[in-house]
C-alpha cells in the first residue's frame, strides 16, 4: 500500500437497508410501494423505512430537521463507531467534513415555498428557512460532533460524490487535515418523484412489480451514506480500502484521461457507479475495456444506488465492497448521461 494514500477506515448508512454500521447485506433489495402520498397508481421507489434517530443515536435530537440533516447525523455517527474514532482523543480543528448531493434538504425547501405560495413571504416559517440550505446536513454534522475542520458540501452534475472522495483525499495527502468525514445523499419526495415521472426518465418498474428494470430509466431512490477517511497508520484501524488517484471531468477522452490515471495498474476489480449511465461489461458500452483487458471482475451499478444519482456513488461503493473479496487493485468508475466519467483507484484490503 502507498503510505501516503488515505485509507477507508469507517462505513455508516441509512439507506433502505435501514441505518447501519460497516458492510451492508449482499442481498438484493425489491423496490417498495409509495404510501407516503397519493399517487394515480402503483408508484414504487428505493425508500428508507421510518426508524427513530435517538434509538441508533442515543441523545439525537432531529424535531426540527430534514430528513436528510437527520440521516446524516445518524450515518456520521455509525460511520465513526464502525471507525473506532474517539474524538476526544482528536484535534476536532482538524477533522473535514464533505457533503454531497443532488437536492439538499428538498422537504424543507418545498414546504417553505409552500408557506410563502399560501401565506406570502411574511407569512413564511422563519425557523424553516435555515434548513432549505444545501450546506445545512453538513453543518449539523460538525455541530453534533464538534468538527471544527474544512467543512464543504458538493452539488456538482452527475458526480458530487465522487467530487466529494477525491477532494477529502487530496485534503488528507497535503496534510490539512488529519481525519475526513465524507458524506453523499439525497431524499425523496412526492415533487422531486412527480419531475421524474413527468420528465419520462422512470424505468418501466416502477409501474409494475417487475424486479428490475427491464428498458431506459432507473428507480429513485434515497438515503445518506458516510465514509471516514484518514492517513494509514493508526495501530487500532481495520481498513477497508486506500484511495489513490482519481480525476472526473464532464467531458474530453474519458479512455486516456484514463490510462494515466491507471500508470501500469492494471485493476483487479471494477466497481461501476450509475449516475444515470451504468457502465457494463461490453466493449461497446464501456470505454476503456481495452485498457484493462478481461481479466478484473465487474461490479455492475447497482440498480438501488442508481437511482439516487449524483449522490449515489458513495451507496455504489459500499455495495462493491460488501460483495467484493477485496485483496486488489479496484477502480471506481462513473459514467453521467451526458458523457462525462469519474475514475477513483483503491486499493482492497
């Protein structure tokens, strides 16, 4: 392993496999019937089932939070538990926290501008305002754990998450930071699911019981998962994988980008992040077969994790380790729909 590589030491989630530490389980999840508003027929998405944040959290208090702040917390809390961080034992000034996602805290944003549609803009909940913000899951992360480090949130197309890993990475190599929490997610509403359906970018599965989908489109889906990284080193740490380099761009020669990214490498695994293009094992869907052979063995993007777009490369990640052997060189890689990729390489333990 390259000392100077931070490593993937805690994993904590609250996805639709309910809130968890560590691995996920490797059994694939059927999409769950909308009950949450009405809709003209069967609707069925990848939702997070109602669970008390105070009961996996003791203490939590998340009355006046979106559901998102909430489920970032609760991830962030799992994550550095499943880490063995205690941070009391840590410079908090340098502990980062990076946020990703699609729609920040979208419920609360759509019932401020609901207030101000039914009562006009004086009329508006003054305490709801501050968590229609972007940046507010992030915010109370550090406030709950006290982080006093670089705290930053990422809403970039198609690959906010893995914006997110490269950039803690980077922070932790130059050394400005000694531990990073790194967090991606988004929730689900009955709007954000009505521009789906109106913009026909829904899979045919979501209209019927099929598993899976069958044609173009994906299932929404929501939920928060956070990632500790931190320098290797650390006598007590299990680790689960080092990130290397890496590099995302919207556009240009994802294949040569590529090759310099990948040196001599060549990867034992790929893991294939959505983002509303999932990557396969075909030469003609794949652009940089050719670079890599036949020989790494292909995650292929995750049809839970798809759905939850620019956020969802942290949940299609998790799911890539929790069903990968690990011991390997791997390559996360993300493809957007309007041509763009992400290339991440790490190291399996």
């Amino acid at each position: 392993m390259n000392a100077i590589w931070p490593v993937l030491t805690g994993i904590g989630s609250v996805t639709p496999y309910g809130p968890l530490a560590g691995l996920v389980p490797t059994e694939p999840l059927e999409p769950s019937t909308i009950t949450a508003w009405t809709t003209p027929g069967l609707r069925r998405a990848f939702l997070v089932e109602p669970f008390r944040p105070a009961a996996v959290v003791p203490g939590l208090k998340t009355r006046r939070l979106d559901r998102l702040s909430a489920w970032a917390l609760v991830a962030s809390s799992l994550a550095l538990r499943d880490a063995g961080i205690d941070l009391s034992q840590w410079d908090r000034s340098r502990i980062a926290v990076f946020f990703a996602t699609g729609f920040g805290c979208v419920e609360l944003t759509e019932a401020f501008f609901q207030s101000a549609d039914a009562n006009g803009w004086a009329g508006t909940d003054p305490i709801t305002f501050p968590e229609t913000l972007h940046n507010a899951p992030a915010s109370h992360v550090a406030l709950f754990h006290d982080l006093r480090g670089p705290n930053v949130t990422i809403s970039s197309k198609s690959f906010a998450a893995e914006s997110a890993l490269l950039q803690s990475a980077s922070l932790l190599r130059n050394g400005q930071a000694d531990l990073a929490v790194v967090l991606a997610g988004d929730t689900l509403t009955q709007a954000v699911y009505e521009w789906y359906e109106a913009a026909q970018l829904l899979s045919p599965a979501c209209f019927s019981h099929e598993p899976m989908p069958t044609a173009d489109g994906f299932i929404p889906g929501e939920g928060v998962v956070a990632m500790v990284l931190e320098p290797a080193g650390r006598q007590t740490a299990r680790s689960y994988a080092a990130l290397g380099a890496g590099r995302w761009a919207m556009g240009g020669d994802a294949r040569s980008s590529i090759h310099q990214l990948l040196g001599d490498i060549k990867p034992d695994f790929i893991f294939c992040a959505g983002n509303g293009a999932p990557c396969s094992s075909t030469a003609e869907a794949y652009p940089v077969r050719d670079l890599v052979g036949e020989d790494p063995a292909i995650y292929p993007a995750q049809t839970v994790a798809t759905g939850m777009g620019e956020a969802g490369a942290l949940l299609h990640l998790l799911l890539a380790l929790s069903k990968c052997p690990g011991l390997g060189q791997a390559l996360l890689l993300g493809r957007s729909a309007q041509g763009g990729y992400a290339a991440l390489r790490l190291e399996l333990f």
